[in-house]
C-alpha cells in the first residue's frame, strides 16, 4: 500500500503547466508568478485583495510581491484604489486590460487538450480528486485554504441571493460568494455532502 502522496507526480504537473505559462506570457513581457498574482486578485473579495493578502497566498516576501505588483501596476494590469473606510488600506483592483489578458491565458493550450482526451466523469473525478489534495495539504500544515467563500463556515445563506459574513457581521452578494477569501474556513458539511453526490 501506498503511504506517501507521489511528489514526482505533481512536480511534473506544475513544471509543464510553468513551462507553457512562461512561453505564453513572454509575449506580455510577465513572469508566471506575475500572472499568478494577477490571476489571484481577479477572483480575491474584498478582504484578500491587498498586497498582504498577495503576500500569503503567493508565499512570497513583501519585497518580491511589492516588485511584482509595481509591473502590474505600470503595464495597466491593476490599479491601486483606497479603502472607502480606512485610507491605510490599499485594495488592489484588476483592470479591463488584465480580465482580458486573464481570458486570454486561462486556461492554458495543455489544459484544454487533456480535457479534450477524458472521457466520462474523468474531469469531474480528477477535479475532485485535486480539490481534496489542496485541502488536505494544505489543513494537515496550518496553511491557509484561500477558499470560495460559498464553502466557508462563516456563512450564511439568508435566502433571495442575501448572504452575511458571521466573521465581519456584513452583507454578502451572489457574485461575492463566488470569490476567494484569506479568511476562509471550510465548512465540512459541505465538502462531506459534495462528496457523497460524486459516489
Ligand atoms: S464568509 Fe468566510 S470566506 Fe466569506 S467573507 Fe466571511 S470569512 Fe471570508
């Protein structure tokens, strides 16, 4: 029996996935973790999209990060916009031009191809299969899990397309369940009931 997840296995996933990000975006003069950061702030609430927020998720250091959002910054990737309430705090808003070169990019020539391949439930199995590994990753090391805030435990559904965040007590829209929070805690239920639709 197997008792170790095969490393091997996922260096070879992201060295090919880096490899085709770096030929696709020298063309845009970025690096992949470049676009990772732009990617990221694309679906972060508004909680997660500040550089510190960057910070975490990318696992950088603030210099890295800072550098990283500078080029953005100045080819018209994302721009800086102040907190309505609090003026210390920079969010970090992803423009036109970035959606689109987002769009442009993901998901990437390999990716499209292999899903072009599977065949049944393969996709969703696999999906399934990588989501679990993320988590379990990243719960069995105390990382943080950057989840949808659909799946938070903080939560709740009020019903007519109303949510609120038990954490920070404000409303919450459809389209902002749909984002990525650094504040995120899996809600188990959920991932148990997901899990018993796929048997
Ligand atoms: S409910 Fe959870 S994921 Fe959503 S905003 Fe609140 S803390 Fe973040």
């Amino acid at each position: 029996m197997e008792t170790l997840i095969e490393q091997q296995l996922l260096e070879r996933l992201v060295a090919l996935l880096r490899s085709e990000s770096r030929h696709l975006l020298s063309e845009h003069g970025l690096q992949p973790v470049q676009f990772e950061a732009l990617h990221y702030l694309s679906i972060a609430n508004r909680y997660s999209d500040t550089p510190m927020a960057v910070t975490e998720f990318l696992g950088q250091t603030k210099g890295t990060v800072s550098q990283t959002l500078k080029v953005l910054e100045k080819k018209g990737l994302l721009k800086k916009i102040a907190d309505v309430k609090d003026k210390r705090v920079t969010h970090l808003e992803v423009s036109q031009k970035g959606r689109k070169l987002i769009d442009q990019i993901l998901p990437s020539p390999i990716i499209r191809a292999a899903s072009d391949v599977m065949i049944g439930d393969e996709i969703t199995e696999i999906n399934s299969s990588l989501r679990t590994l993320l988590y379990k990753l990243q719960q069995a090391n105390n990382f943080k899990s950057f989840g949808q805030c659909a799946s938070c435990s903080h939560n709740t559904n009020k019903g007519s397309g109303d949510f609120l965040c038990g954490l920070t007590k404000e409303p919450l829209t459809t389209k902002d369940v749909e984002l990525i929070c650094r504040e995120h805690e899996l809600n188990t239920s959920l991932q148990a009931n997901a899990k018993a639709a796929l048997k």
